[in-house]
C-alpha cells in the first residue's frame, strides 16, 4: 500500500526553508556538498552543487501543480454536468442545447483525466533496478510521494464521475420505463378491440400498430396519438443516452482497472526503494565505523614512527660522540 508521506514533506520543505535562510550569508563554498569516495586506500573528493537538485524540486513541484489544477478543473467540471443532468431529469422533454452541453462537458472532463493521466505517468519515479542509487535522492522521494498523493485524487475524481453517470443512467432508465407503460396504456384505452383491463405483451402491440387498420385512429384520437408518439421520441432519446452513458462507463471502468494496476506497481516499487534506503543506511553506519577504526590505526602508526625515528636519532647521536671521543683519545 502506498503511504502518506505529505507531513514528512511539509517538515522537509520547511527544515530546508530555514536552513536555506541561515546560509544566505555564509561562504559560497559551504553551499557545496562534499562526497567522499573510497577505493582502496585513495580518497577521492567530488563536488556536486544543491543547485540542480533545487531546480529539479522546482520542476517537480510545478508539474504537481499542474496536475492538481487539472484534477481541480475536471471536479468542476462534474459539478456542472451534475447540474446538466439535474436540469435535463427535471424537464419533460431534453433540449438540445442540454444534450450537447452535456456531451460538452463529457468529453472536458475525458480531456483533462487523459492530460493529468499523462502528467502523471511523467512524474512516476525512476525504478530502482534502472538506476540503483535513485532511492536515496530526495528528487526521487518528492516525486514518489507526490505521485502517490495524485493517483489517489485522480481515482477520487474518477469515481465521483463514474457515480454521477450511474445516478443518471439509473434516473433515465426510470423515466424510460414510467413513459413506456404511459404510451401503453394510451393505446390500450383507444383500441376498440381490446378491453381497458388487459394488459398487451409488446408483440400484441406492435402487431397493432403495424396493421393496415387506421380506423381506431381516425376520430378524436390524433391529438393523444401524437403526444404519445412525442413521449416515445423521448423514451428513444432517452435510450440513446443510456447507450451512451454506458459506453462512457465502460471507459471509466478501464481507467479505474488502469489505474489500480499503477497503485500496486506503485507499492511494490515503494517496497524495494525502502529496502534499498535501509541497506544503504546500514551500510554507511558500517562504513563511518570502518573509518574511525583506520583513523586509530593511522595514529598508531604515527606513533610508532615517531618512536623509531627517537630512538634511531638517539643511536645515531651515541654512535657519533662516541666515535668523536674514540678519536680524539687515539690523537692524545
């Protein structure tokens, strides 16, 4: 599982505000980061400037706000078409200014989830098993815990979306429904042939409807023919937008499947970066104790050479005077 990391990048952010404020009047070459090396019995001294790593944290944090006003602009963007679907419930027919404002709105709301998805894939941290020393950049933590954070808002926005297409199909398929049995029960009424208290299977009907006999319709029937073939324009209006609505639905359900394969690709890739962090933690524990240990040793040997250049100075001096007298007794 993906955790939340935004309060450890919240006390981050502001630790290095303040240290970045402290060091605004020290040395140019305090802002500067040693790393010492090792190989064999060399050590070996690189500078890398904090600048490229602060202009990397620079662009991270744009692209996320980028990203998050994408997300923010299609939650907006449902909000209105909830109130287009609310408008077009609550009318008795569909205008069609709604029903292309609506679909307007649709494919907004597809447009931004597919830019914030690309956005998003841009900002996933490198793996570990491409670059092995990626684990331990704060680039790498930055972009790993932001890109958690923005899957999670991506999939909320998604799952609203998705409810305020069922909640819609649902309502629709309902009024389908109520009107199909008012058109029924209009033409039942009207037909001299078939009692008011018998229900008609939809084949009866439309073995009805098909027949040459126009007599049933001739009279004073015309203006309630016609409103109910006006409410069966409707229901078939309404069916297309069920169709719709259902392949809209259709492609969420992928984006949802898409974006759940992400979130465990993401956990697993959390995992090993973790466990990279601890070897290396340990490693360099064990490393900052292997260099103390030299630097006893060193002075140790420092010593000892002290101690053999006294003692060889000392011998050399006794040799000296003692060939100095040897002479001067051999002149005597």
């Amino acid at each position: 599982m993906v955790k939340d990391r935004t309060m450890q990048l919240r006390q981050g952010a502001s630790m290095k505000k303040k240290g970045s404020l402290r060091a605004a009047g020290e040395r140019k070459h305090d802002e500067e980061m040693v790393v010492l090396n090792m190989q064999g019995s060399n050590a070996v001294i690189t500078k890398s400037s904090k600048s490229k790593e602060h202009n990397e944290l620079s662009a991270v944090f744009l692209k996320v706000r980028e990203i998050t006003e994408l997300i923010a602009s299609m939650k907006e963007n449902i909000v209105l078409l909830k109130k287009v679907h609310v408008s077009m419930q609550h009318s008795p027919r569909i205008d069609s200014k709604t029903r292309e404002r609506g679909e307007e709105l649709n494919e907004i709301i597809k447009s931004s989830y597919m830019a914030a998805r690309k956005k998003i894939k841009e900002l996933k941290p490198v793996s570990a098993k491409k670059d092995p020393k990626t684990p331990q950049s704060a680039v790498n933590r930055v972009r790993l815990t932001q890109h958690g954070l923005l899957v999670k808002m991506l999939q909320d926005a998604v799952e609203e979306y998705e409810k305020s297409l069922d909640a819609h199909k649902q309502f629709s398929e309902e009024m389908i429904k109520k009107q199909l049995h008012i058109v029924v029960q209009m033409v039942i009424r009207k037909m001299p042939c078939v009692p008011a208290n018998v229900e008609v299977s939809d084949d009866e009907l439309r073995a009805m409807l098909d027949s040459q006999d126009l007599a049933v319709f001739v009279q004073d029937y015309m203006r309630e023919t016609s409103e109910a073939m006006q409410s069966l324009q409707d229901a078939k209006d309404r069916h297309k937008e069920i169709i719709a609505l259902e392949k809209n639905i259709e492609q969420l359900r992928d984006m949802m499947v898409e974006i759940s394969v992400n979130i465990h690709q993401q956990g697993d890739m959390v995992d090993k970066i973790e466990y990279h962090i601890g070897n290396g933690v340990l490693m360099t524990q064990h490393g900052q104790r292997k260099l103390s240990k030299a630097h006893k040793l060193m002075q140790r040997a420092r010593k000892k050479k002290v101690c053999i250049a006294i003692c060889l100075t000392s011998v050399i001096g006794v040799l000296i005077l003692y060939m100095a007298l040897y002479i001067t007794m051999s002149q005597r």
